[in-house]
C-alpha cells in the first residue's frame, strides 16, 4: 500500500507501531552508509535517490516490510539473503514477513555494495 505522506518522518508516523523500530533503524542505516544519495518519498514510500535515480527503497506492505535494492554492485547479490521461513526474494526486492527476520548484517553489505557501485542495474 502506497503512502500518501510527504516526508519519511511522517511516513514512519503512520506504520504500524510492532513496525516502526526496524524501520526507523532500517532508515538510520542508509541515512548512515549511503552517502552519495538524498532522502526522499518515492512511489509512496522512502526511497534514497542518486543522480536522479531511484536505488534504495523500504516499505511497511501489509503483509510483509520490503527492501528494494534496485541498483547494485556485482558482488552484492552475493551478500543477498537465501529465501527462507519469512524472507522471499523478488527483483530487486527482499520480502520479510516479520520485523524481527530482518538481517541487518545483510542490508548493511548490501547497502555498502550500492554506495560503492557506479550504477550498474542487477538482474
């Protein structure tokens, strides 16, 4: 579902309260190691944009929060998840049922892998 807010603040003021810890620690990460990339709601939710190119995105879904790595370094879909209990992959995109299944150790390499690549399209 596609949020009409117009900040990420106000984008994380509505997610559901069991949501929004992992969100906004989700959000301190990428503040944290994208650099290069400017903050912004994209698509009805946070996306973080570089040379006018969406790269980064999450999104509080109703059944899932997603991560969306639309561009990326090579050697970051080494780093990808292996689908599992409550963590599918999609396109450019990583599915959790439940906050706490998220692995920080992955989004960080994969994070990392973005800010460092030249905007080479995975998939």
């Amino acid at each position: 579902m596609q949020s009409t807010a117009l900040t990420v603040t106000a984008y994380l003021d509505e997610v559901p309260a069991e949501r929004q810890a992992v969100l906004i620690q989700l959000r301190e990460l990428c503040r944290t190691l994208l650099i290069d990339f400017e903050e912004s709601m994209n698509y009805g939710m946070p996306g973080y944009v570089r040379n006018g190119e969406v790269e980064v995105g999450f999104a509080s879904q109703k059944h899932f929060i997603a991560l969306y790595i639309l561009r990326n370094a090579g050697d970051g879909r080494a780093s990808s998840p292996a689908p599992g209990k409550g963590v599918s992959l999609g396109k450019g995109c990583i599915r959790y049922s439940k906050p706490e299944r998220i692995d920080f150790d992955v989004v960080e390499k994969l994070l990392k892998a973005t800010q460092a690549s030249t905007g080479v399209i995975c998939g």
